[in-house]
C-alpha cells in the first residue's frame, strides 16, 4: 500500500480507537450520580448541587450560551431546565425538537460544554407560569377528559411525548458521557392529585426508555403534599427548602433519601393588574446562607426567567369565578434580568456562593447591549372585521379547543330572535370578551370575579346582530381548575333565553393570520383594529417597545409576536430581542381590542 504523508500515523490511531472501544468523537467519560441517605454522590464522592434554573423557550436561542455563562459566573455549577410538552408537540404526533428554540438537546449540550451539570424537568407537568403548565390543550377536544391521572386519553398522548423526549435525553445522561443528572416525575403533585398508580407509572415509562439516573419529585414541605406527591425511592424535592423544619418534614417521609430545595425563589411572578413582584432579597440571603451552611443542594427558581413571547403565559385560578392571568415578562425579579443583565440581586448571591465554593467562580460576561429607538409613528392599517375567515355554524358557541384552535381570539356571530335587548349573560367568558350590537361596541366582559352579564340596549333594527369576540389570555396551569377551555365554554343567555344559531370565526392570530391581512378602514364605533408602522436602524440591539399609549392587544415586530400588554399594568414595555431586528427597515405591528385611533411607540432600554 502507498504510504501518504501524515495518513499512515491516523490509520493507527483510529484503528487504536476501534480496537481500545473509545469514540473518535472524543466523547465525555461518563459519570455516576448516586445517593446516600443525606446527600448526592458524583463518581462516589459528595456533591452539592448549586443550581440555578432557566428555560430554554423563553430564551432567545443565541443568548442561550450567554444566559448558562451568567449562571455559572454567579456561583453555580448546575442548570434546571423544564422541557414544555405543548411547545415541543403542538399537534398530535407532531415534534419539533430541533427549530430555533425547540433544540432542547442543543441546549443541554450548551450546559455541559460551558462546565455546567443539569437537571432536567421534562414534564409531562411543568407548571411554570407556562400555557396549560405545559400540557398540550389538544387535549382538552376531548370532553371528557382528566388529566394528571390514569385517564387512558391522556397516559396514551403523554407516553407518546415521553418516550420522544427519551430518545433525546438519553444520550445527554451523565450515564452516558452527558451533563444530566437528575430528572423530575412530575412536578408539585401534591398540590394536585394522588394518583400513586400515575405517579409510578410515570417514572415507570422514563425507565422503560432508558432513563437511568436518579428521579426526583419537588412538593411544598408539608406532610400531605409530600405523601400524595412523592414516588417512594425518588429524591425529595422541597419548594422551598428553607428551614430545618422543612428537611426534617422530608425525613419523616423517607428517611432513606437526600432531600434538596428544588425551588428556591429568588423572585416571583406577577399577574396583570398587580405591581410587580419584588420579594426581599435579605430573606433571600438568608435562606441561601443557610443551605449553604448546612451543606443542601437547592437550585434557584429562576435564576433567568426570560419572556412568555406570544401567547405562551398561563394564568392561575384559585376559585371557580378567580382568573388571574400572567404577564408577557417572566423578568421574575431574577438575579439575571429579563434582558440577560446582572441585577444587584446577583452580586449578591455571588459574594455570597463565592464564600462556600472550591471551584473558581468565572468573571462576569460583558452584558448584551440595548438600544433606545426614538419615536415610531404608527398608522390605522385594518381589522379584525375585514379579515374575517369563513365560519363554523354551530347550534350553540364552542370552545377554541372543540374547533382545533390553541390561543389567540375567536368571534361569536348570532341573530336576536324573540328578546331583542336586556341582560345578555355569557357562560362562561374564557377570558375577556367584548360585546358588540349592530357593529356598535357595547362593552366588556372578564372572566375574572364571574360578574359575566352585560346590558344590552334596545335596537330599531328588526333582528340585531350580536357579536362577541373573545379574548384567550392563557389557559390556567396549576391546580384544581386546571380544564380550562377558551372562548366561550357553555352557551349565551338574553332574559334567560339561550341563544341559537351561531357563526363562529377562528382568529388563532398565528403567523399565517397575520402575514396575509388586508388593509381596511377602520369603524370608530367597532373596536377590534390593526396599527402599522416601521423604523430604520444602522445596528441590531435588544430595546423593550413601550405600548403606554394603547389599551390591550398584542404586537409583533417583523412578523414576530412579542406577547400581551394591557394598560392595566403592571407591564407597558414588552422585550424584543436583537436577533429579531435587522439593519435598515422594521415592521411593527399591533392589535388592539379598543384603540381606534394610531399612537406612537417607541423603543426603551428597560423594562420599566
């Protein structure tokens, strides 16, 4: 054979390669992560995890890297990560793990190749202040579905979703040469339910599919919540663990696992028309100091929040009448802000970890620039009347789910035969709807309080036309009144009389929607418009667009939907990433329930 220069010495070492077993591919060695009774064992020696959590979905992709350095340069040497099952199957069968922000594997990878270990919380039930805490509201076509349970309807869309994720995070095992450490059976289920057979059937498909490190469950330290929600042999997870009190409530469950903070909050959320949620970062402190003391593993939730971009926030409900949707920002009061910056939160942390750890704590990434954008004039460009799809007829109102449709608005249609005015009662309004007769506005409806009745005045026309366009501001994601549908869920009464007959309009405001409307004249007397207008910039930088002159409605900024603002606060800025802008010309556009008359926006440095 004819020897060529330099190939003869790599025939050798790749057939060494073969011979020895060791990958080409210079893959990581892999690791055990094992438990004793009272702490974690990486490799057989202690590890305290010092983890601090951030989502992927809310995260602009190429900020990932920069999002997990943060972490890392405050102290940490774990990421928690949830995996959203709605985001990643947003139709059934169908996945998307690898566009944009939907790589979680690529994420992981991320972690493991900038030091950090990972925690991985892949559902099926995430919660997280996310649409449906990540369920996939497909679902809820079904009438009578249960979910969180043994429900044959939902076990089969759930294993289905599992064992996809499975074959991504297998090869990301610690086991396996990967960062992952741990994964999570659920989350918070015994603020839920006790269903053990569901619980262990959950952990059972995870093992069936290859997952073979240590499981963990995250509950409130209480003794119900720990009996209904833990899986006998998993870590104790504690949201939060900041007393003695709470590990020794852990012991009593199971005296043979470690048990760990598996949500220790920096921050908190926040719902439309609240102030914004500033917990103190003194008891905070002192939380940390003291399982830093006591040598507790926790993790940091969050330690980023990122954006709810589009319509992805949930909403919580505590009673049968209560709604209380999120905010676009998931900022959290976190220790790294909405935008990626370090808040003085996280120096703080950071002096504070750097006292306790071994390893050497990296210097502070240079932050991501932003960008103030001066005035933007907007102009009337059309609305929702004039860009109406063709109808479902239905007997009476159906939900967005019942008609294949997942977010967005959806109008309601009928004729007044018999009462023609009076007390029109919608039952139920999921979740803010606005009532119009004879194309003339009449007023709202919220969800919120069950106060779901409106006057209606009397017409002169023969058979008024009454049309009722609903807002969908988040299906509810934790606890009991989790079967939440969107539209209007029941029928609609006036004087008692049900109302037949009904045209129904799905408007999901998706990109195919908005990428084909057609300019229109707007009708002061007929809320429901589109606002267009553009920018010019000479370099790309993140800025946060101000909306303090409009009501409520959503934007979108070259064809991507920033989220939800309402004038009711806390919120008027909502973020928009650099890679979203482009050099020379920007679109904006904006949708608002009750703005008929074009305001300017503009383009600030901060959220508030």
């Amino acid at each position: 054979m004819k020897k060529i220069k330099g190939l003869y010495p790599t025939v050798l070492f790749m057939l060494f390669l073969l011979f020895t077993g060791i990958s080409a591919s210079a893959q990581s060695p892999k690791n055990t992560f094992s438990l004793s009774k009272t702490e974690f064992l990486l490799n057989g020696k202690p590890f305290q995890i010092i983890s601090g959590e951030m989502h992927p979905a809310r995260i602009p992709r190429v900020y990932w890297r920069n999002r997990i350095q943060m972490a890392r340069a405050m102290g940490c040497n774990t990421i928690a990560a949830y995996v959203f099952w709605n985001y990643h199957e947003s139709k059934p069968g169908v996945f998307d793990f690898k566009t944009d922000n939907h790589d979680i594997g690529e994420f992981i990878k991320i972690c493991q190749q900038e030091g950090m270990w990972v925690i991985l919380r892949p559902g099926p039930y995430v919660c997280a202040e996310w649409d449906f805490g990540g369920i996939p509201s497909y679902l809820l076509k079904i009438p009578d579905i249960k979910i969180r349970c043994m429900d044959p309807h939902y076990m089969a869309a759930a294993e289905r979703y599992m064992t996809h994720v499975a074959t991504i995070a297998k090869p990301l095992l610690c086991t396996n040469g990967g960062p992952i450490l741990m994964v999570q059976v659920e989350n918070e289920y015994g603020s839920y339910g006790n269903d053990k057979t569901y619980m262990e059937t959950v952990r059972k498909i995870w093992i069936n599919n290859g997952i073979n490190v240590p499981f963990y469950t995250a509950d409130g330290p209480t003794a119900f919540m720990l009996e209904a929600g833990n899986v006998y042999g998993a870590v104790i997870g504690l949201d939060s663990g900041s007393s003695e009190a709470d590990f020794d409530e852990a012991k009593k469950h199971n005296p043979n696992v470690p048990a760990f903070s598996s949500e220790t909050y920096p921050g908190w959320l926040t719902h439309w028309g609240e102030k914004w949620a500033k917990p103190d970062t003194a008891d905070l402190l002192k939380e940390v100091k003291f399982l830093l003391d006591t040598k507790r593993s926790f993790n940091l939730y969050v330690v980023h929040g990122g954006t709810n971009f589009g319509f992805t926030a949930g909403a919580n409900a505590f009673t049968a009448t209560q709604f209380q949707p999120d905010v676009t920002s998931y900022d959290y009061d976190a220790p790294i802000n909405e935008q990626g910056r370090p808040t003085p939160k996280y120096f703080a942390l950071r002096r504070l970890i750097s006292k306790y750890v071994k390893y050497k704590i990296p210097e502070v990434p240079k932050p991501v620039e932003t960008i103030a954008i001066p005035e933007i004039k907007m102009q009337t460009y059309s609305t929702v009347w004039a860009n109406l799809p063709i109808p479902v007829k239905s007997a009476q109102p159906k939900p967005m789910e019942a008609l294949d449709q997942s977010s967005g608005y959806i109008l309601y249609k009928t004729k007044l035969i018999g009462h023609k005015s009076g007390k029109l009662t919608i039952t139920e309004p999921h979740d803010y709807a606005t009532v119009f007769l004879n194309g003339k506005y009449v007023g709202k409806v919220e969800r919120d309080s069950g106060k779901w009745s409106i006057n209606l005045p009397k017409s002169d026309v023969k058979d008024p036309v009454l049309e009722i366009f609903v807002e969908a501001m988040g299906h509810i994601n934790f606890a009991q009144y989790m079967i939440d549908r969107k539209g209007i869920t029941e029928r609609v009464t006036l004087n008692g009389m049900t109302l037949m007959d009904w045209d129904i309009y799905k408007l999901p405001f998706d990109n195919q929607y908005i990428s084909t409307l057609k300019p229109a004249s707007i009708t002061p007397d007929k809320n429901g418009a589109f606002f267009k207008g553009s920018f010019t910039l000479d370099k790309t930088s993140d800025t946060y667009i101000d909306l303090s002159k409009y009501k409520k409605g959503a934007i979108w900024v070259n064809g991507h939907n920033l989220g939800r603002y309402w004038d009711i606060g806390p919120q008027k800025r909502l973020y928009c990433p650099a890679p979203w802008l482009k050099k020379g010309k920007n679109e904006v556009l904006i949708f608002d329930l009750h703005q008929t008359e074009a305001a300017s926006v503009s383009g600030e440095n901060t959220l508030e």
